[in-house]
C-alpha cells in the first residue's frame, strides 16, 4: 500500500465522476463499487499503521458445543446459544472489555483497543473467571443444556497490535502477531481452563493463583511459547511490580546470592518443615522491595500450595498498637477498612475456623487475635474479664496467635511477607517474636522481615531475639553491577555513549532507585528519547540539564516536568499518606476543578510515568486506592505543598477519615490525630490520641500508649488542666503497668499536687489511688494505706462505683500486707460487695481471692477453701482464666498444707494447664515448682526433679529472682529426700545469701529444718559452706541433676 495507489485511485474515481453524464449511471455505479471498496481498505490499512497500541486479547470458545448440535433442535439450540453469549459478553463489557467479534461458538474481546489501561490484562483474567461461572451457572439454570459438559475455554495475550477500522463497514478491529498468539493458546487450552503467555502473566504476577505449564509448540512459531494456567483470583492481591523504565522490563542484577538464599529458605520450608525467619536489610533504594518481588515472581507459578500473609506498614503506624499485625489479616481474610464490624467479625471466624480446622475454639481465637489488633469485639461472650485485664488480654493473645500460625501451618505451609517493619509498631514486632520464638519445631513457617537499618537503632535486640533467623544485608551494587543494570534499562538503545552511561552509574553511587530515577529525569528532559522499538540519545541537550547530586533532587526534578494539574494532584495525594484513595483526593480538590475525567487524567499521566500505582483492592470500599512508588517520593512531593494548604488539607482528610472508617474508627484514631495535628487542631488531635492511648493501654501495648498519651499531653494548653491532670494518670497507669514504678510515681505525684489544687473530687480521689497503688507496690505500705484511706473519704458519697470498689480492695489488700487482718477483711468485703454492684468482674474477683487468704489467717480453713472454690466458679463462667489459674494453685497450696498431697497435685496441674494456656509465664514457674515441691513429699522423686528443673529454667529465663530461690529451696528438699543433707544445707546457706531472700523464704527454710532434725552445728558448717559456693555454677548443676 503506497499513497501514490490512493491518489491513482481517487483520480480514476473522480474522472468517472466527470464522466457520469456521457456512460451513464448504471455503467459508472458499477465501476466505482470495487475502486471505493479498494481505497477505503487502503485508507484502513493506513489508519491502523498510524495505531500501533498495547491491547490484551481474549480469545474464548465453547468446544463442546459442535457435538452438542447434533443432538438438538437447530432453532432451540440458536436462541439458548445466543441467551447465552449475551450473558457472556455482559461479562466482558462490565469488565472493561470490548466485543470484537464472535466466530461460530466463539467471541474474540479486546482490553486497550480504544482507551488503554494499567489493569487491561487483569481486567480480561477477572472477565474470564467471571464467565467461566456464568457459563456454569447458565448451563445448570437451562434444561436444555443441564448434563451438557459446555465448559469454556479461554487463551488470554497481551502486545503490540494494529488497531484501525476495517471493510466497507469500517469496524474497529485489532490485527497482528500478539491476536494470532491469542487464539492458537484458545485452541490450546483444553475445556474449562484459562491459559495466558508470559507477556501477560508478567503484568499480573501476584494477583491470581498461576500454574506454570511446560513450553508449548505453537503453529506459526519457530520458538517454543512459555505458557500459564490462571487458577483464581489470590485474596487481598499484592501487585508485584517489576522494576524498569517505560515498560522496559530489568532482569535481576546484583542481587543473585540474596535471591538463592530465599529460593532454598522457601525449598526448606517443604522440605524440613520447621520455623524460619530471614531478616533482609538494606538502606531506602537498594532494592529490598525488587528481591521481594523477585521471589514472589519465582514462587508464583510453583505447584507447591502454602498460605500466604502479607503486610506492609507505613509510618503512620507507628503508634498504632497492633496495626501491622492487623495488616496481616486484613490482606488474609480480605478485609476492607470499609467492611462494617458484624462483617469483619464474620471474615475473622471462618478465616480461623478454616485455618484451625480441629479446634473446637477457633471461634474463641478469633474473638482475642480480633480484640488484640485492634478490631473491636467488645461484646463478645468470650471477653468480659480478659476487657478489665489488658495483661491477660495480652498474653492470651500471643498465645492464641502461636496457635493459630501452627494450626494454620499443619493444613498448608505458611509464608509471611513482612514490608517495611522498619515502621511496624513495637506491639506487633513484641507479638511476631513472641510466635517466632515459640512455634513448635516442626511447625512449616518462613517469614521474609524486609527493614531498613533504622529497625536495629529503634530496637536494638529485635532480630538477634528471634531464633531460627538467617539475616541477609544487602550493599550497594559495584560498578560493574550498575553498569550491567544501566545496560539492562536502555537496551533499546542501539550505541549507548560510555560518557552517559558513566555519569548515571557514578551519580547512582549503586542505588538502583536512585539509578532508575536518573533515567527517568534524564527521558522527562529529552536526552534519552523512547520510541516503540529503538531509543536514541541527544547528548546535546545534557549540556543544559542540571542533574542534582540527590536521589530527593531527582525526583525533585522530576517534579517540576509534570504540568500544573498532575503536580497539584499528586501534592495533594501526598498530604493523604504513601497510601491515598481517589474519594480522599476528590475531597480536597476545589468545586471548578473537581471534575472526575479531569482527576482520572491527571492520575492516568501520574501512573503512566510511574510515579504512583494502583492497588489492586482497596481498603475503602467504593474507591480506587493508589500509592506512592517509594516512600521518598511522598516526602519530597509533601515538602513542596505550601503550609498553609497543608493545615487546610489535613484538617479535610481528617474529616474523611472519621467518616469513612465508620464503627472501624478506633483503628485509625492515631492517623486521624496525626492529620488534626498538622491541620493546627491540637484539641482534637488530643482527644483522638488519648483514646487511641486508651486503645493501647487496654491491650499492655506499653511503649505505643506511653507515646500516644505524651503527644496528647503536649497539644494540651496549660489551661486545660483538668484533661492536663487526666493524661498524667495515664502515663503514670502505663508505667505502673509496666513496672516502672520510679516514672510512674513521678507523673502520678505530679497529678495529685495538680488535683489539689484544683479541689476536683474525681479526679483527687483517682490521683490518690494511683499514688498509693505505686506506694503499695514499692513496699512502702503505710504511705499507701494513709492515701488510699484519705481518697475513700473523699468517694464516700459515690456508693457502688468503680472507682471506690478498686479503692475498698487496694486499702484492704495493703492492710493485708500490715499484718490489719481485721479491717483488711471489712474493707474487702465492702469492695467485694460494691464490685458486684458496679458489674466490675475483675475487681470482685481480686477482692474474693484476698478474701481467702484472709480467711485462712483468721484460721477458718472451710471459708478460705469456699472462697477459693467461688473464685474459681466464677473466674471460668467470666472466662478468666487467670484468675482461674490462681485460685487453683490456692487450692493445692491448702490441700498441701493439709497433707492431701494428691489433690494437692491435682490442683497444680490444672493452674499449669491454664497458664501454659494464656501464656503467663511468671505463674507457670511458680506452679511447676509448687508441682515439684508436692511431688517431692509425696515420694516421686524423679518427677519432681523434672518439674523443678523445668520451673528453674523458666525462672531464670524470666528473671523471676524470688521464684529461682524458692527453686533451690525445693531442690533443697529434694536433696534431703535423696538422703543428700549436706547438699540440701549448702542450697540453703546458697539461697540465704542471695538479695532476693525474704521472709517467706526464711519461713519455708525454718519448717525444713524443723523436719530434719539435725545437729545446729552441722547446720551452720553447711550452710556457711554453701554461702561461698557460686550462683550461676550451682544453677548450672541443678539443672543437670
């Protein structure tokens, strides 16, 4: 086809024209049908030469229907066939598609004829799982076709194709190698399957299920085609980008060892079957995310099954107690921010229950792990008691995550894909540990942590905690390696000038980011020139191209190419957060501009340039969610937005969020503070993080809450003294909790002088409380009792509250430790009593077990073991089993003092059994050595041996100081019942010395030595023998006796 062939053409037409008067109509209408015909192909042909676009093709056919005809009435089978097509090809228009054409028993759709998009090939794989169960349901919905085998069969390519119109009808078609490739993979795949090339597959790695199929021998191909089998769509999908420039895709370089290490970490998941963790670190740019990506695009297409978990955290998280863990099973269960809470509860259950096939209480798991990350389950029947004791809430919820991952990894191997942990808040990191370290060892679970150095300065023992962990540091690449890298993203260019070549390799200084950002600017400024299949380079125009010494420069740069709209758009995207949705962007874009197509091209051109990316599902239901490439990008386009648009724009997202989070509020409060914080609303960003703050206290998430309640406390104006006073009892409570008593003393003092001279009775009688509760556990009782005493006075009219129900107990309980019986008892039957008024189950609770401890002082051994009896009925129907656990090992602390020795053991065994439980491992080393000593005087020496030795260890492990000389005293009598006295003297005189001696110690070493019956010479040899004998050496013997 030439243009001359055309001119020729029009001129013989126009000279028929001429002559129309002197041949005649009918001689002329018939000589020009052919030559019209002819220069309107001709004209086509031109028109589709000039469109050469990027399309997916989906060839889809119904192979059993030929044989079905024979069978069936023609004009029955026409209408059903064609009811059917109609519902098929709905499918494809409302997935983005176009009806090309249909061919017999079959249609061929075009994605990117017209307008292309980024998910074009997504798209037509959606539309295809979708038709094959419209098909299916059609099919048994239709008499006519019900036991008819008329599965679908789909061949899905994506490429370069000419796309014009032609024919006299001048239809829209697309023509070329990449359609032809399309239908032979059609006539390929056998009924029922979705088969696609890798030119496709490489654009959706990471979002469906893919079987890799041997090389396939296609007609017309010289070269076998590498083929793939599309399974389902995967949960929760995570695109795996791959790294390159203007659809140039990079091979891996650089990082070939750190890629070995995960494909063996992954091969020995399979086949050793136990716990790993590889940590990779790496400055931002060095390419964690790609070797990530890597290795998903390795394992993608593998026939192995697994379970796959996926988080990314972000800094907004930070404070945010649980919210990386909450990721996980956001991605797991596919759950959208959006979902309403009866919805999430429902994905959290049948996620459990699927993955905890043989526990009768997954539903139970579910409602704790829920509860702890941050989902509020607060009604649930499982939590009352575990909602008043947030360190029980805690260690039940690790205990029930470990559970959960090693219940999970019996179905199928588990992988978790743990991003930019760098940014993941302290509670889910204490959380991951804590299941990392105490899987079982045969438990198939390998978790990739990826993390910059940052990680190791916030949180400097977090990795080398972690048993079984391989940790991998990744360098900058060599020159060589960036050479080859540079060499990689332009191959399109035919003669790459060394000069240019080496000034991006010495500017990258071995980031590949940095080094594919200098590409890019380098392209925005027309030195580097793509076109379809060869590039070329104009070294001139470097002359007058400034390349900054930065990566934070280049994409400055980069910047400043976008036109006015598209630069607007992605700096308010950048208010958002790394992660943005279109709705929030909407928000903030003024009435006149805010029009959709406007917003959708400039979001079009920023993806285009791959400075941001859709996400394939969004955590906001109802809008499309994108993200930033790399979380420098976000920051250096931030700092370019004007301060004062900032303040306007985060107070305008704050709003969104509260309003788009709904119930699910509560997870987002620390980012909705953050955005009332930069918009200048610091009363609101304190009120948003102090019940954030409360969120983390109430799940012992210490190290976040602290944070959050100190960032409310410096928004607050010294005004405010009132919520100034409230804010300091919580950081006082959240060192209290935590045992820091020194800091937890210093705010809560500083709240009471505040609160008196305020003269607030509420908040006095609170500042009070906290101050003598600190006293109380500082040994200091008297103290305690005068200000518990003063702050009950001052409650005295707030009959059945909780506040004087917590403050009746902490009085009795302190009058307990003076040695006030009497009015130690009055006082916690008063709590006990006002407790149950108020509904507060875990105050009752405390109060009843000090009850009987009180009882059996007042020698009423009946009433102390009814007591404990009722505590333990009531702990179970509240389902504390902490409380449960410790009115057990009450009961066998009484049956032993009786000499029932076999109830007595029978007690312990079930206290271990609930602490082992819910993971209190204070009380389990207590109860096993309780356990041991029991079995020590019932004669089962060997036993004992063993429980007292697993009770040291853990002890130890703790640094429970009491408990380990309690340890050596058992072992002690241990010795003495082996006949071994000189040896059981020596313990004594050892545990004697050590700091932690107390006057329960001394007690249990009188009764002792009461029992033996020895000379008191004998007794002091010895144990001045064992003062001198070494700590950490005796310990060492014990454990091997």
């Amino acid at each position: 086809m030439t243009l001359s062939e055309i001119s020729k053409l029009e001129q013989a037409i126009s000279a028929l024209e001429e002559n129309r008067p002197l041949l005649g109509d009918a001689v002329v209408d018939s000589a020009l049908t052919p030559l019209r015909e002819r220069a309107v192909m001709l004209r086509s042909a031109g028109d589709m030469e000039q469109h050469r676009k990027i399309a997916t093709v989906l060839f889809a056919d119904l192979p059993g229907l030929a044989a079905f005809t024979e069978r069936v009435d023609a004009e029955d089978l026409r209408d059903t066939v064609n009811a059917l097509w109609e519902r098929l090809d709905a499918v494809i228009l409302a997935h983005g598609g176009r009806i090309d054409k249909h061919m017999g028993a079959g249609v061929m759709a075009l994605w990117g004829a017209e307008t292309v998009e980024e998910d074009d090939p997504e798209q037509a794989i959606h539309a295809a799982l979708a038709m094959k169960v419209a098909c299916n349901e059609f099919c048994s919905s239709t008499p006519l076709l019900a036991g008819e085998a008329l599965s679908l069969r789909v061949g899905i390519n994506t490429g370069a194709v000419i796309v014009g119109r032609v024919g006299t009808t001048a239809e829209l078609t697309a023509l070329g190698d990449t359609v032809n490739l399309a239908a032979r993979l059609n006539q390929a795949a056998t009924p029922d399957q979705i088969m696609i090339t890798y030119d496709t597959y490489r654009l959706v790695r990471g979002i469906f299920d893919i079987e890799l199929l041997p090389p396939l021998q296609v007609k017309g191909k010289s070269e076998l085609v590498q083929c793939y089998l599309i399974q389902c769509a995967k949960p929760r999908a995570f695109y795996i980008l791959s790294r390159g420039v203007e659809g140039v895709e990079t091979h891996l370089v650089g990082r070939e060892n750190e890629l070995n290490s995960l494909q063996q970490a992954y091969l020995d998941l399979f086949s050793r079957r136990q716990p790993q963790i590889v940590t990779i670190t790496g400055e931002m740019g060095l390419g964690k995310s790609r070797l990530l990506a890597e290795f998903l695009t390795w394992t993608d297409p593998r026939s192995e099954d697994y379970f796959l978990f996926q988080a990314r955290s972000a800094p907004s998280q930070i404070t945010s107690p649980y919210a990386f863990l909450r990721e996980l099973f956001l991605f797991r269960f596919q759950i959208q921010d959006s979902d309403p809470l009866i919805t999430v509860i429902a994905k959290m259950e049948r996620g459990f229950a699927q993955m905890m096939p043989g526990d009768p209480n997954s539903r139970e798991k579910a409602h704790i792990v829920g509860q702890l990350i941050g989902f509020n389950f607060a009604e649930s029947p499982f939590l009352p008691a575990l909602l008043a004791d947030p360190h029980q809430m805690r260690s039940l919820g690790f205990v029930s995550l470990t559970r959960f991952f090693a219940a999970a990894a019996s179905v199928y191997p588990v992988i978790l894909l743990l991003d930019d942990i760098h940014w993941a808040d302290s509670a889910s990191l204490d959380a991951l540990r804590y299941v990392f370290n105490n899987l079982p060892a045969q438990t198939p679970l390998l978790a990739v942590c990826i993390t910059r150095p940052e990680l190791d300065e916030r949180l400097p023992d977090w990795r080398d905690s972690l048993k079984r962990a391989a940790h991998v540091y990744l360098r900058p690449l060599s020159r060589e390696q960036s050479r080859a890298l540079v060499q990689e993203i332009l191959q399109k260019v035919q003669a790459l000038p060394s000069a240019l070549r080496e000034l991006i390799v010495v500017g990258a200084e071995g980031n590949p980011f940095y080094l594919e950002e200098l590409v890019k600017m380098l392209i925005d400024g027309r030195v580097i020139q793509p076109n379809a299949d060869i590039w070329s380079v104009d070294l001139r125009r470097l002359d007058a191209l400034s390349i900054p010494p930065t990566l934070a420069g280049v994409l400055q740069a980069r910047l400043d190419t976008l036109d006015g709209q598209e630069r607007v758009s992605l700096q308010r995207a950048s208010v958002i957060g790394r992660v943005f949705w279109q709705q929030a962007l909407e928000v903030l874009t003024p009435v006149p501009e805010n029009e959709s197509q406007s917003l959708n091209i400039s979001l079009a051109a920023l993806r285009a340039k791959e400075l941001i990316f859709p996400n394939p599902i969004s955590t906001f239901s109802g809008t499309q969610e994108f993200a930033f490439k790399h979380a420098i990008l976000r920051d250096v386009t931030y700092e370019t937005v004007l301060k004062r648009q900032r303040a306007q724009y985060h107070a305008l997202i704050a709003e969104w969020l509260q309003q788009a989070s709904g119930q699910r509020r509560s997870e987002y409060l620390s980012v909705i503070a953050d955005h009332y914080e930069k918009a200048g609303e610091n009363d609101r960003a304190s009120l948003a993080l102090r019940e954030a703050g409360e969120q983390a206290l109430s799940v012992s998430a210490f190290s976040e809450a602290f944070r959050l309640f100190q960032r409310a406390l410096s928004l607050l104006a010294p005004e405010r003294r009132r919520d100034v006073i409230f804010v300091q009892l919580k950081i006082s409570e959240v060192f209290f909790r935590s045992g820091e008593y020194a800091d937890a003393l210093k705010y809560s003092e500083q709240a009471l002088q505040a609160a008196r001279e305020l003269s607030v009775g509420d908040l006095l009688a609170s500042a009070m409380y906290q101050v003598g509760q600190i006293y109380g556990e500082m040994g200091d009782y008297p103290a305690a009792e005068a200000l518990l005493g003063e702050a009950l006075r001052l409650t005295q009219a707030q009959s059945g509250s909780v506040v004087r129900a917590r403050l009746l107990y902490g009085l009795g309980n302190t009058e307990w430790r003076l040695g006030k019986v009497e009015s130690a008892h009055q006082h916690c039957s008063e709590s006990r009593d006002m407790a149950a008024q108020a509904g507060d189950v875990y105050t009752f609770l405390l109060a009843l077990n000090r009850l009987g401890v009180l009882a059996g002082l007042m020698g009423n051994p009946a009433e102390e073991e009814r007591l404990y009896q009722e505590v333990l009925t009531r702990a179970t129907a509240a389902g504390d089993r902490e409380r449960a656990a410790i009115a057990l090992n009450n009961l066998g602390a009484l049956a032993d003092e009786h000499n029932d020795l076999q109830k007595s053991q029978q007690y312990y065994r079930q206290a271990m059994q609930l602490a082992r439980e819910i993971g209190t491992q204070q009380s389990l080393a207590l109860y096993l050595l309780n356990l041991g000593h029991c079995l020590v005087r019932m004669g089962d020496l060997d036993r004992a041996c063993e429980h007292l030795r697993e009770g040291l260890a853990l002890s130890d492990h703790l640094g429970a100081g009491p408990w380990m000389l309690m340890a050596v005293i058992f072992f002690a009598r241990l010795e003495a019942a082996r006949g071994n006295t000189t040896r059981a003297l020596e313990l004594l005189g050892l545990a004697e010395k050590h700091p932690a001696y107390s006057i329960d110690h001394q007690r249990l070493k009188e009764q002792m030595l009461a029992e033996w019956h020895l000379d008191d010479e004998f007794i002091l040899q010895h144990m001045t023998r064992g003062a001198t004998l070494e700590w950490r050496a005796t310990f060492t013997q014990l454990m091997l006796a």
